[in-house]
DNA sequence: GTCTATAGATTGATAGAC
DNA sequence: GTCTATCAATCTATAGAC
C-alpha cells in the first residue's frame, strides 16, 4: 500500500509505519512512545535503538513524504504536457488522488508538522514552497499565454491546493470514490475554475 | 475578537477561551488541563468546577463553533438573493472569511472533533451535514435552473467547503489578505468553477 | 468557587543484562 | 539490537480546607 520498502532496516521500518498510523488517528501528542513500538511488536524501549526522540520520528515521516509529494508534483507538471490546461488538471488532479490514495501518510505530513522542532519545520517549509511555486508557475504560464483568467495567481493557487489537501482529513478507505475518480473531478474543476 | 461574551459565567468563558488558543496551537492531546487552567488565571484544579472532563471542555467548544458555522452559512445562504449564483458566491465567500477571522476557533473545529467521545462526535456530525447539505441544495438549484454545469453535485461540494475549511490550517492574524479579501476571492472562485 | 495537596496512571527516555 | 526494569516528570482528576 505505502511504499516505504526503501527504509531500512526492517525493525525501523515497522517502526515508521506504526507511527503513521497512530499519528494518523491520535495526532502526534496523542501518540505514546509505548503505542508505536506496540504496535511495531517490540518493547517500550525498542524504538529508542532506530530513533533518538519521537520527535526525530515524526520528523523522518514528514521529511520523507514531503520530497514524495513534492516529487509527485513535479511529475505530474511534466505528465501534463506543454500546455497550461493539461499540465494544472495534471497537477490539481494527481495531488487530490496522491492525498486520498496516501491519506493516512498525508494527514501526518500535512496535520502534524507544526509540532516538529523549530529548525526541523524550516526544513519542511522550504519542501512545501516548492510544491507551491509548481502551481503557481503553471497558473502563470497559462494568464502570459492568455489561457487562463484567474483573479490572483498565489490566492488561487493556495486554493486549489487547499482542496486537495483536506481530502487527507475527510477520506477513508471504505469511501465510494476512488482516488482516481478524486483526482479525475479535483483536475476538471481546476480547470473550469481558471478557463478564460 | 471572538464573540464568546455568551458564555457564563466568567471563569467558565476564561477556560473555554484560554483552551481554544492551546488546542488551535498545540492540539487537544498536546494540551493539558494545567496548561488551560493557567492561561485562564487559575489553579490547576480551577477547570473542574465548570467542566467534567477535559473532552466536555472540547465539546463545549466544537458543539457552539459548530453551530455558529452552520448558522453563518444558512445566513450566507440568504444573504445571496433569490439567485443560485449570489447565493453560492454569498456561501463560500462567507465560509472561507469565517475560516479567516475566526481561524483559531475553527482550527479546533475542524481538526479535534475526532478526538471527542463517540456520543459527541454523533452530534457534531449532524451539524457538519446541515452544512454540507446547504452547498449541495444550491449546486443542485443552480443546475435544475441550466445556471450552473457541475460535473458532480456532492463532490464539488465538498471541494468548495474544502477550501474554506483549509483556511484554518495556514491563516495567520499577521496575513497580507484580510478575512474580506480571502471571502471575495473564494465567492468568486466558486461561482467561475459552476458557469454553465 | 477557588485553593493546596495528592492520588494513581502514564509519559519520554535511559541503564544495564543478554 | 532487543529486552526488563526503572527514573523523573507529567498527566487527568479528586479530596478536603477555606
């Protein structure tokens, strides 16, 4: 389901992914060090020998997937296209499916960074400026080229973002619609949204 | 700035609003009940006397915001006129304002009501719908009408409640927008999104 | 109604055996 | 690298004085 195959070893690992989880339901300060190392199958002082702190914990989560997301972003701009419209369904629509198909990994990284340390949250911050200016180029590229009209290029894209982001904390996995049906209506109504 | 003055009495509105400030911060886990009582002025035993539990204090909180939401979108609804496209610019434009202005209240609103008891959660989901089902009556008059082209009524409106709801997640008291410039911006968005 | 004091459980993190 | 045992701090909530 999550691909998180590639950190190793194995113990820390189960370890990240048991924390996800709970992040994802109890929120960071509602998780106890003892639940994720539970949950992981060791003892309470099994998750000290793979992460020095909770903390270093949900900052490796949010690090992690964060470059997922920014990278997935990236992706879909090119996916898109040479023009504005196909490359903003692209962006608007893989990041609406990516926040519903990964929405336990999603509701941590986008509900619970502000609880990180105050350097370890500079580092997130500049991750999701990137995502931002993604949107933001598009919607510009497409306003020079006389594509699209939008009443204010950062207001809109913040917007549009905003969507896709809280289907983290509404979707579930026994929802009717599927990632892919998000994605497919979150892109077309970018795309109404800013049509000239 | 918030308009709590209706809460009695005194102590019992000090609490509740000292516990909004620390739940929009640091979350309803992240805060103690020693952290809430201080902030109020009082003893760590002072918060009992006018609340059970730590979690009454939060349904305390969410059942009023909630509320009030609900009843500012029903006067949105009116405020728009007899016309589908007012009323949708009326709703949304209002909706995401509200976000802006009372962004710390309804940052607990929107982000700790899974924390409740199930009991409380029944409740609070019943106001959430009566919202939703708002939006959804005016896309569906829109479109009865052939004002509004809507590629899917239900989920279009939660697309459009998710913007307003993200608002609580990144608006900031020092933001260059106010609540009004966010709210025009939005009400404007949401109608170029359902043009026929 | 507010206080001090405290019960009883849980917390994040460490020490030391294996 | 994982365990048991534990520390010191903190937690929610209560008891009883005033």
């Amino acid at each position: 389901m999550e691909p998180w195959d590639d950190i190793e070893p194995a113990p820390a690992r189960k370890l990240l992914v048991a924390a996800i989880e709970a992040f994802a339901v109890r929120g960071y300060h509602g998780t106890s060090t003892r639940d994720i190392a539970g949950a992981a199958g060791m003892s309470p002082a099994g998750m000290y020998v793979h992460y020095r702190t909770k903390e270093e914990l949900l900052f490796r989560i949010s690090r992690v997937g964060h470059e997922r997301c920014r990278d997935m972003v990236r992706a879909a701009a090119t996916r898109g296209g040479a023009d504005p419209a196909g490359q903003l369904r692209a962006i608007i629509g893989d990041f609406a499916a990516w926040h519903a198909q990964h929405h336990t990994t999603a509701r941590v990284i986008q509900y619970e960074h502000e609880q990180l340390s105050t350097d370890h949250q500079a580092i997130i911050v500049v991750l999701r400026r990137e995502m931002e200016s993604v949107v933001r180029g598009v919607l510009a590229s497409g306003t020079a080229r006389g594509e699209f009209d939008v009443p204010e290029i950062a207001g809109t894209a913040l917007a549009m973002l905003s969507s896709g982001i809280d289907v983290a904390r509404w979707y579930r996995d026994d929802h009717s619609r599927t990632p892919d049906d998000i994605g497919k209506l979150y892109g077309e109504l970018a795309v109404r949204t800013v049509r000239a």
